[in-house]
C-alpha cells in the first residue's frame, strides 16, 4: 500500500515526502507543479488540481494513508476560490478515501479555524471554530477541517493537524515575506509590539504528521474506540511550545541578516481601518494582488496567538526537537551562507 501527499512540493509537502521516502515508503503526490527531483526518486506524480474531483478520486485507489497537506492560502482572493479548493478539495479527497478503502486521513489546518478577533492566550482545542472571519482562508479551512472530523469512523481514521506558522530553513512563505518587506522599508510594528506568538519550525511539523500517523494506526490496530488516548476525529494545535514576542523575534532576524530593525508602529485600530478601506478598494475596483493590510492581518500581526500543545504532547507523543533558538540560528546561518537572499 501506497502514502499519497498532496501539495507534495509546497514547504511541508516536501518535507514530509522527504522524510517518506528516507523510511522506504512508496509515495504518490498529487500536485499541480511537477516535481522531476522527486520523480527521480521513485515519486509517481499526479497531475491534477484539488478542484478536479474526478482526478483527486481517482488518487486515492492503493493508498492506506493520505496526508492531505495542499490548500489555497493566502488573505486576499474570492470567496469561491478558496472554496472550491479548500472544502470542496478535501470533500473529493475524502470521498476518494471512503471508495477505495484509505485507512488514514491526516488533514493539515490551520490555528486560524478559532479565529475570534481577540487575543489568543495559552487556547486549546475546545475552542469553536470560526464563523466570522473577514478572511476567506480560515472560514473555508474550518469547513474543511469540521468534514474532515466527521468523517472519522471505524475504517477511516482521521485527524486534523494545526500547525501554526510553519517556518525553517527553505521556507518560501514566511521568512522571505518578512525580509522582502522590511528591505523595501514596508514593515511597521502593528500595536504594542508586545503581542506573544507561537510558531513552529518545519521538522517538529512534519514530526507531528508522522507521530499523528502512528497514532491512527494504533487505534485502528486496536480497534476499540474507548483506547485511551484516541486521536481519532480530533484536531490538535501544533507549535514549538515556545511562544516568542513576535516584533522581537523578527527584530532578531533582521539584525542577524545586518538589516536595521523595525521600529515604526502603527495602533491596531488605525491599521484594521486602513485594512478596511484596501479590503473595500480591491473588492470594488478588482484590483489584482493582495491588498498591502487587511482587517485580518492587522488582528494576526497585533494580537497574542499562542497555544496549550497538551493534548498533542499527551495523545501523540509530540515533542518539538528543533528550539526555537536552534532553529532560527540555523536560519541565520543559511542565509548567510546564501549572501542574505530568500529562496
């Protein structure tokens, strides 16, 4: 039996393929950018979008797990887009699952799906998910993930992973973003400055999908739904457990790279309202791109949005290897090492 991975050539996505492929595992991605290094391994690639329903059913035929790591991020694009492949994508996924006997569904969401708006301190998963959201990214992963948890039953065992702000060495998202913006002269400090933030580096991600994997497999060897700890049909926040003041944290990047840190702020009200007026702009004048501030990312840059990994800890055997400490000097090293330029 085969591991499909969608979105295997995105940060996470490869990684995880990586460390398939290093335990001597067949494995199947379904993706729509061709991978020919992977190929070159032994990868079969699958060419095809989520909202392919047919292709995405089609993928599921061998497979005994699926670790479904592909979405459409972002905080700017219509609604029905980010539908489309993000419920309707995992609805297909797990369809697929159901008809051709897929035993393992790992899903990877987001800490978004309990976005409230307010500050997020030490939050667990008992918190609901999100149905007022003025992005469509974290609407449509709660969708998803809520289908996902459904899903669970005797034959298919299903998790939902979420892993907050995913960063490491390779990192085409988050770092760079950070950098680019900062070089241009484009970044300010939103609020305080003193908001805490959880992250969490790409090995102790990928660790988390693996580890979540096992325990699946536990349950269904043991087939008894009062096994203590089940994972079975829940979610569970994945992080470094090492919550960071977050302007400090990026202060700290950008002065091991020899850039100036960033010392402009702006109050949180004044940049939602000016996320407002943009979000209004682009939605009326269709502008293409992403707007330069959203209501959303005013809150995400702003408000504390760290998380009690417990439950993780407790019912996966989650551990973070790589600090937070570790993990950005080794950052800093690579991009040294690269002249200072992102991926």
């Amino acid at each position: 039996m085969s591991t499909l991975v969608t979105g295997g050539t995105g940060f996470l996505g490869r990684r995880l393929v990586e460390r398939l492929l290093a335990a001597d595992r067949p494995v199947i991605v379904l993706g729509r950018t061709p991978a020919p290094d992977l190929e070159a391994r032994g990868v079969r690639f699958v060419r095809a979008s989520l909202d392919d329903s047919s292709a995405v059913q089609a993928a599921c035929a061998g497979m005994e797990t699926i670790f479904h790591t592909a979405a459409k991020v972002g905080v700017w694009s219509r609604q029905d887009d980010f539908h489309r492949t993000n419920v309707l994508g995992t609805r297909a996924l797990l369809e697929g699952a159901r008809t051709h006997g897929v035993k393992y569904f790992i899903h990877t969401s987001t800490p978004s799906v309990v976005y409230s708006g307010r500050d997020l301190a030490n939050a667990d998963e008992s918190l609901p998910l999100t149905t007022a959201c003025p992005s469509p990214y974290p609407l449509t992963k709660a969708l998803a993930e809520r289908e996902v948890l459904a899903a669970n039953s005797a034959s298919l065992r299903t998790i939902a992973l979420r892993p907050h702000l995913i960063w490491g060495v390779g990192d085409p998202h988050l770092v760079p973003r950070v950098l680019a913006r900062a070089r241009a002269g484009r970044l300010r400090i939103i609020g305080s400055g003193q908001n805490r933030v959880d992250l969490v580096h790409i090995e102790n991600a990928v660790d988390a999908h693996l580890l979540a994997e096992s325990a699946l497999r536990l349950c269904h060897v043991i087939r008894d739904k009062d096994v203590s700890p089940n994972p079975a049909g829940r979610a569970y926040f994945i992080t470094n457990g090492e919550p960071v003041l977050l302007w400090e944290w990026i202060n700290g990047l950008l002065t091991g790279l020899g850039e100036p840190p960033v010392t402009k702020k702006i109050p949180l009200g004044v940049a939602s309202a000016f996320g407002a007026v943009c979000e209004a702009a682009w939605r009326v004048l269709r502008l293409r791109g992403e707007p330069p501030m959203t209501r959303f990312i005013a809150a995400e840059l702003a408000r504390d949005h760290w998380f009690d990994i417990s439950a993780a800890r407790r019912d996966l055997g989650y551990a973070p290897r790589i600090s937070m400490a570790a993990g950005t000097a080794e950052l800093v090293a690579w991009y040294r090492r690269q002249g200072g330029r992102s991926p």
